[in-house]
C-alpha cells in the first residue's frame, strides 16, 4: 500500500503545483494594483419552471427569461435593465416599481401582472398581452406596442412615476 502511495505521491505534487500555478494567473488576470474587475455575467433562465419564485430587490440586468414559466414569480423593486422575458409567462407576477428600461418583453403575457411605479421606458412590448394588468404611475415611455393593447392599456391608465415623474397616460400616448 504504501509502495502504491509513494508511486502517486510525485503525480499529485505536480498536479497541485499546476492548480495553485492556474489560480495564482487567474488572480493576475481579474485582479489590478489590488482592484478587482467587475465581471457580468448575464444568467439563463429560458424555459425554466419558475412558478411562484421571489426575485425581488435583485439586480437581473441582461439576464434573460425567455420562454419561461414565472406565474406569479415576484420582480419587485428589481432591476431588471435589458432583460428578455420575450415569450414568458408572467401572469400574476408582481413587477412593482421594477426597472425594466429597454427589455424585450415582446409575446410575454402580463395578464393580471402588478407594474405599479414600473419603469419600461424603450422596452419592446409589441404582441405583449397586459390585459388586467396594473399600470398605475408605470412609466411607457417610447414602448413599441400594438394600437389594440395600447387602447386597452388607455382605458385604465393613471398616475404619475414616482422614479421618472413621467405620467402614465402621456407616456403611453394616450388621447
């Protein structure tokens, strides 16, 4: 047994010395004068059965949903900048004061969703179902959407945003 050991012992010293070398030029690579580097990485939730999961407060810049099931999943007060929730279910999600600046929410349904003080300025909304939705003080600004969704979002929009001060009505167009 130990004559087996002793055979393995030189092996081992060489692959710990490679791994302690690896890590030491990683640490050289992210690390500068004794700053870290911010590395992002956006994470995939595509078509991930997410019923029900609480994401609030969270920063979800770019990360990305698409096709995901997040029924009744809680986005409030997240940033959730440049998110894809394109073709994802967020019915009864609650998006409450979340920023979802210049996200592509384009085939998501947000049916009976809770975009109270939202900010979706610049998302892309076009075939977005919000039918029920609360949208009061969200902020639309510059949202493509579809003329029958946006009489419909009309009809029950109030408010003014509290984060951009933008009223609800004036940023969706409303006449």
């Amino acid at each position: 047994m130990i004559r087996l050991l002793s055979f393995y012992a030189p092996s081992f010293a060489r692959i710990t010395s490679r791994l302690t070398l690896l890590c030491c030029s990683l640490l050289i690579l992210l690390g500068c004068n004794g700053f870290w580097l911010p590395i992002a990485i956006a994470a995939d939730y595509n078509r991930e059965f997410l019923v029900g999961i609480d994401f609030s407060n969270k920063v979800l810049v770019e990360d990305s949903f698409t096709k995901a099931n997040l029924r009744s999943a809680n986005f409030s007060g997240s940033d959730l900048q440049g998110v894809s929730f394109f073709g994802a279910n967020l019915e009864n999600a609650n998006l409450e004061a979340a920023n979802l600046t210049n996200a592509t929410l384009d085939s998501a349904r947000f049916v009976n969703a809770n975009l109270k003080n939202a900010v979706l300025a610049g998302a892309f909304a076009f075939n977005t179902k919000f039918n029920g939705a609360n949208i009061e003080g969200a902020d639309f600004t510059d949202v493509l959407l579809r003329d029958d969704m946006q009489d419909i979002l009309c009809e029950v929009a109030q408010g003014v945003n509290p984060t951009t001060g933008r009223d609800t009505r004036e940023s969706l167009g409303c006449f």
